[in-house]
C-alpha cells in the first residue's frame, strides 16, 4: 500500500495521497540523522536537512531518493509544519497554506527573501486521500534554479 503526495512547482506543491500509513526509510544516517547512503525514502519519513533525488516535477509523490548533501541533488527539505488536528475536511486552500508556511521560511533558511533569490522552493502538502489517513504534514523543500543540480546544502546560500 502506497502513500502519495501532489506537488506543484515553481513556487511548488505536492500532495500525498495515502491509503493507510506508509514509511519508508532505506537510507543510512549518521548519528546527527543526516543521511550518509542513499536509499529510497518516503515522503512521510522526509526530514529538515535530507537532499533528494528523484522527486517527480508535478502531480503525485510518494518517494524519492534520499542522498548525502555532498552528492548532486535536486532539493532539500529545509522546513516542515503539521497543520492543526481540529480541522475535519483537507481545506480548500491546502495549496497556499503551504506556500504562506515555506515562503517565510525561506529566507531563514537561505539568509535571503525569496522575491530576490534565483533559488526556488516548491512544497508536499496532503491530498484528501493522505488527509482521510491522517496526514497533516507540510515539507518545504529548495531547489537551485533551472532545476540545476546542486552540492552541498543551500543553508546560507544567500543567493
């Protein structure tokens, strides 16, 4: 049984789709948790600091390979929140509550504001399927332009 999230680039976002609870964590992680041997990983077990590969450009995810940030990667969860447990229905606004959330986050990630950076960011929030099953999580991650590969994490970037 799969978990799915949808993802939107650009300013992106994803959503995940889930039948029931899905995990999956093939990487190897030091002591710290970061990850020092790639392997597959799913979305529900993405992490503040984990540099992926493999991550589809729109519609549905529910992995991606996890990689250690010193090898080229295409993005890097560089926030996440959990929305509130109260609210019944996935909202409508799903979309731009995740953009609001990663927006801000951004430039205390990267040390700049968005509007001024050539980095993007793109989100995962839930799909009403992952949603029924429990999801409430939002994952922000950061890519270099022009879906470049990038090396390293862009923390500080300030670019």
């Amino acid at each position: 049984m799969g978990i799915i999230r949808a993802v939107i680039t650009g300013v992106v976002g994803v959503g995940i789709v889930s039948a029931g609870a899905w995990a999956l964590d093939e990487t190897t992680r030091n002591d710290q948790g970061a990850i020092v041997e790639s392997g597959d990983l799913g979305v529900f077990d993405f992490k503040v600091g984990d540099c992926l590969v493999d991550l589809p450009s729109g519609g549905s995810v529910g992995k991606a390979t996890g990689v250690p940030c010193g090898d080229p990667h295409q993005f890097e969860v560089y926030a996440e929140t959990f929305l509130a447990d109260e609210v019944a229905t996935l909202p409508r606004d799903i979309s731009d509550q995740a953009s609001e959330f990663c927006y801000p986050e951004f430039e205390k990630f990267v040390g700049l504001d968005y509007d001024n950076s050539v980095l993007m960011f793109t989100t995962l929030y839930p799909t009403q399927e992952s949603w029924d099953g429990g999801d409430k999580e939002i994952s922000c991650l950061i890519a270099a332009e022009d879906d470049q590969l990038t090396t390293g994490t862009l923390s500080g970037a300030k670019r």
